[in-house]
C-alpha cells in the first residue's frame, strides 16, 4: 500500500469521525444525570459510543475511499481478478471485536455491581439515613410513597435527601407498572404479588419527574409523581414535620396534610385543598352526592374512602379509585373526613 493512500484513508476516516463525535456530543441524547447510578451508566454508554464511532470512520474511510479510487472506468466491464483470503486480515477482524467486546462486558458488569451496591450503616453514620429504605407502591394510577424508618410515613411525592443511598422497596397493587425517573437513569418493574428493589444515590438537588413506563391501563400517561432531592437537613426536617401533622408522633392528625399526603389531590378538585383535579368526583359537592346517595354526609364519606364502590356518582367509572385506603391509621381516616365534611382543617 501506497503512503499516500495512507494519508488519504486516515484524512477521511478522520472527518467522518469528527462529523459522529459532534453528533454524539452536541445533541443532548440523556437527560441530564441526578444520582450515582446514572453517572456510571452514562459512562458505560459514552465508553460503548466512542468504540462505535472509531469502527465507524474505520468503515465510513475504507468506503469512501473504495468507491472513489476503485470505480469502473467508462468502457471497463470485466470484473477484478478474485481473492483467496488473507490470513493477518482475518485474524485482525476477529481478534479485534473480541477485545472490545470482552472489554464493554466487563465494564458493564463493574457498573451494575456497584449500581446494586447497598452501602452498610456503620458506627459513624448512626443515624436513620444510611440506608434509607422508602417503599413504593404502584396503583392504577398513582404513585404512593412510605418511609418505614419514620413511623410508617406516607408521602405522594418522594422526597429523598441528597447523596444518601436509598433502597426502593417497589411493589404493585393491581397490574404491572414500573417506576422511572429519567435523571435516575434506571427503571424497576412494579409487579403485583412481588417486591423488586432499586438503589439511588441521588446526587444533584432538583425536583424530577416520577412516570410510570409500562402501560398499564387508560390513566397511564396520567401516572406521575415527583422526586424531591433536598439537603439531609430539609428531609429531616420534612420528615419530623410530618410525622407531627399526621399524627404519628402525636395525637391530631391534620385532615389537609392527609389529603395531600396520599394524593387525593391528584384526582379530585377541593377547593380548602387548593386542588383541581377531574379524575374522580368534585369535593365541593360532597353535600349533594351524599343526598343523591342517600347516606348522611359524615357517613357517605367514610364509606367512599374505604369502600369506594359501595356508590359511584353517576358519570363516573367504579374501580377507578383504589380501596387502599381503608388501611389509613384511625386517626388519619378520622382527620380525613372532619376535613372533607367541614372543608376546614
Ligand atoms: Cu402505571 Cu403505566
């Protein structure tokens, strides 16, 4: 082979190289990274994505350079002489991939251990952060959040302190659903019946979206929450805060703070709530379903909370909201209803 055919192959593989790399970089292809575990796999896929660019100005310059150099001249039409093989090339194509993908593999393998890693608490770290487990549970179609290590908290967003690794118990009530957070970088299936787990370390402060990625009925696309990451200080704070408006800690359970903690507010409008939603059956009118039901008030709305088929307004589908609050602690569900009913706090 000729120098200069050399230098015109490295030359073109050079600009179509070039030409992918600003693809691959100027284009935001991910999201941007908020935990540990994306960090490492956004290297896995940049290490994959440089391997693919160099095979790719390899290909692209031999190409070019083919189709440019080697074309049938006007009035040639006999083919080349035939080749037998050529034994250096042949080894070089084979042992070459091998290599990368061995090294792809381990590098990926690396990457999931320490992604799956739960770090033990040690003597140092005693207190109830390290880990922190939150359990997730999936229904159509909400997300609902508990924090065992804090007196059976609930929460419908998750709130997680920053840099803290945090196990995700993730379970489903009815179908299978799973839970997304894009800047997290990973997925777990929420199945019914099973307990699937998933470790983050998140490590960047923001609110990011939770979404339900596996279809899972007509309120799929509706599926969301949020994930808070705030400082360790504000998540204890939160916590303690909480725990004390829900009673858990003390008597008097807020009856707003248990709406608002088990997301009603994302399927019913209540104005003492400040929410809007359309899902379910409008709040404010609580007075006159009670009648159209036939039940008093206080009643009415205990059962529709606990068994919420017993009646279904009229224009609305029943099986929709889940009967999952009929396990509320007394004093929540009690709190609850002095607040639907009085629509004060
Ligand atoms: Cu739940 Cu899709």
């Amino acid at each position: 082979m000729r120098r200069g055919s050399v230098v015109q192959l490295v030359a073109i593989g050079a600009v179509c190289g070039a030409g992918a790399a600003l693809v691959a970089l100027l284009i935001p292809w991910m999201p941007h990274a908020a935990s540990e575990q994306a960090g490492r796999i956004d290297l896995v896929f940049w290490f994959v994505t440089a391997i693919c660019i160099a095979i790719f100005a390899l290909v692209a310059a031999v190409i070019l350079y083919a189709i440019v150099k080697f074309r049938a001249q006007p009035g040639e039409d006999a083919d080349g002489p035939p080749i037998h093989g050529n034994t250096g090339l042949e080894i070089a194509w084979t042992a070459v991939p091998a290599v990368l993908v061995t090294a792809i593999s381990i590098v990926s393998a690396v990457v999931l251990a320490k992604n799956e890693h739960i770090p033990h608490a040690s003597a140092a770290s005693s207190d109830r952060l390290t880990p922190l487990v939150v359990k997730v549970t999936a229904q159509q179609f909400a997300w609902s959040f508990e924090y065992p290590g804090f007196g059976k908290l609930t929460s419908a967003t998750l709130k997680l302190p920053i840099n803290v690794t945090t196990k995700l118990r993730i379970t489903s009530l009815d179908v299978t659903h799973s839970f997304w957070v894009p800047e997290f970088g990973q997925k777990e299936d929420a199945v019914p019946g099973l307990e699937t787990t998933l470790v983050i370390t998140p490590d960047r402060q923001g609110t990011f979206p939770v979404i339900c990625t596996e279809l899972c009925g007509l309120g799929h696309a509706v599926m969301r929450s949020s994930a808070q990451v705030m400082t360790s200080q504000r998540f204890l704070s939160w916590a303690k805060g909480q725990q004390k408006q829900l009673g858990s800690s003390s008597g008097g359970a807020s009856g707003k703070a248990v709406f608002t903690n088990n997301g009603c507010a994302s399927c019913h409008t209540f104005t003492p709530a400040g929410s809007k939603g359309t899902v379910g059956p409008d709040l404010d009118k609580l007075a006159q379903e009670a009648q159209r039901a036939g039940k008093p008030l206080q009643e009415f709305i205990r059962e529709s909370i606990v068994d919420p088929n017993a009646y279904v307004e009229p224009g609305f589908q029943k099986g929709i909201m889940p009967a999952t609050f009929s396990s509320l602690p007394k004093a929540q569900l009690a709190a609850l209803v002095a607040f639907l009913a009085g629509g004060k706090k």
